[in-house]
C-alpha cells in the first residue's frame, strides 16, 4: 500500500468508478497524510503532520475514485495576488491517467475565481508542470516568503526543485510587480537558498 486504498483499487478506464474533483474535507486530512508522507519518506515531498493538514485542509483539492482518494493538492496563498500550488500527488498507481493535470486545473481555476495574478510551485517533475501550462523561471524570482517552508526541508542547503510559474492575468501581474517583489521585514530574515555546485 502508498496510501489509504488497496494497490490494486485503481483501475485507468475500465471497472473503476468514475474521477471526482472536489475541495477537501476533514474526512480527507488522514488518506492526504498518507499520501504525502509516503512521497516525503522518498524525498520528493515535505512531510506534514496531521495538525498541519487540518489547519490547512481549506486549501486542497482532492480526485476520488468511488472512495478512494487518488490524488490532492493545494492552493495556498501568499498576497493578493499570487499563491502557490503545493502538496501535489497522485497515488502511484493513478499515474499518468490525467489525475495531475485534473487537480492542477481545479487549482487554477480556484485561483482564477479569487482574481489571483499568478501561480507558482516548486517542483522536480518540471515536464509535467510544463504540460499543463506552467514556465520553468528564475528560483529568485518568487518573493522571500514564499521560501518559509524552505526552512524545514532537510534539503534546504542543497535544493534543486525547480520554480515555475503560469500567469493568468499578464496585464495585471506586470502591474503587481513592484508590489509583489517588495520584501517585508519578515522577509529580510530568510535567505534565499541556492544550488550547490556539482
Ligand atoms: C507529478 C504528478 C502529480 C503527476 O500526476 P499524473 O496524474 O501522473 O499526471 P497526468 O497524468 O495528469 O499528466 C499530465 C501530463 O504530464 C505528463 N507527465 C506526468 N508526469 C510526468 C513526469 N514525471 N515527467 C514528464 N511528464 C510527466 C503526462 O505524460 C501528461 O502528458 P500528456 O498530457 O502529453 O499526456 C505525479 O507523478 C506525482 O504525484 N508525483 C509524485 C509527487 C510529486 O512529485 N509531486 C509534485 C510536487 S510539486
């Protein structure tokens, strides 16, 4: 097992119940654990507690089949104009069936009912970020603060997740620039990790 449904439950097109996206609820926050974390003890995801998750459970997008939960995400928020997509994983055994790209479309289109400028991630699996509409950008391009979780990861001195971007309102983003990139006093405390050397 990787998550909190059978290896076998999920099957692409025949026999399985149909693909549902939806916002989370609080009966989600333990198979969303589970998820995340098995994909954390490979190193491809942070890890997240449970008080965590139900203090964010408001942000995530789930994809279920029947009753199993196949994949999730999230829209967090970082100003009024920008928000990151995080929290991204589909259960093994889903992958490559389009349950990716359904969340990350739910999550912009969240984005897009809060008029929000831009989305942005931090990711390894760039390709597929560039599949559903995202451009691969400078890592210091994004505000300070969107690197406070950078803090924990035990990879913060050695980090090569890659930053992408997909703006949804181009007028308005190159307004919000001056804005957006104008760091806080909160902000001057966290260094900007950079890629060692090979
Ligand atoms: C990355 C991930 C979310 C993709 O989910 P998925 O359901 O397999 O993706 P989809 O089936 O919707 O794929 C959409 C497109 O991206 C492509 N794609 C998916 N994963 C890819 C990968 N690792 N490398 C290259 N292309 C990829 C698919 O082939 C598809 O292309 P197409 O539209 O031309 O057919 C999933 O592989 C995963 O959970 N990975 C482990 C956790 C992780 O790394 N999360 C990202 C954190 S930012």
């Amino acid at each position: 097992m990787i998550s909190a449904v059978h290896e076998d439950a999920f099957v692409a097109s025949h026999g399985a119940p149909p693909l549902t996206v939806r916002k989370a609820a609080m009966r989600d926050v333990r198979p969303i654990l589970r998820l995340i974390n098995d994909y954390a003890a490979l190193g491809l995801m942070l890890p997240r507690t449970e008080f965590e998750l139900s203090e964010a459970i408001r942000d995530f997008t789930v994809v279920t089949s029947g009753r199993d939960l196949v994949g999730c995400g999230a829209l967090h928020f970082y100003s009024p104009t920008l928000a990151e997509i995080r929290s991204l994983a589909v259960r093994e055994q889903a992958k490559t069936h389009g349950v990716g790209r359904k969340l990350v479309e739910a999550l912009l289109a969240e984005a897009e009912q809060y008029e929000l400028d831009a989305v942005f991630a931090f990711t390894y699996v760039v390709e597929f970020f560039h599949k559903v509409g995202f451009q691969a950008v400078e890592r210091g391009a994004l505000p300070l603060k969107a690197w406070k979780d950078c803090l924990r990861c035990p990879k913060f001195q050695s980090c090569d997740e890659v930053a992408v971007l997909r703006i949804l309102r181009p007028d308005h983003w190159v307004e919000a620039l001056p804005e957006i990139w104008a760091p806080t006093p909160d902000d001057q405390l966290i260094p900007v990790p950079t890629p060692l050397l090979p």
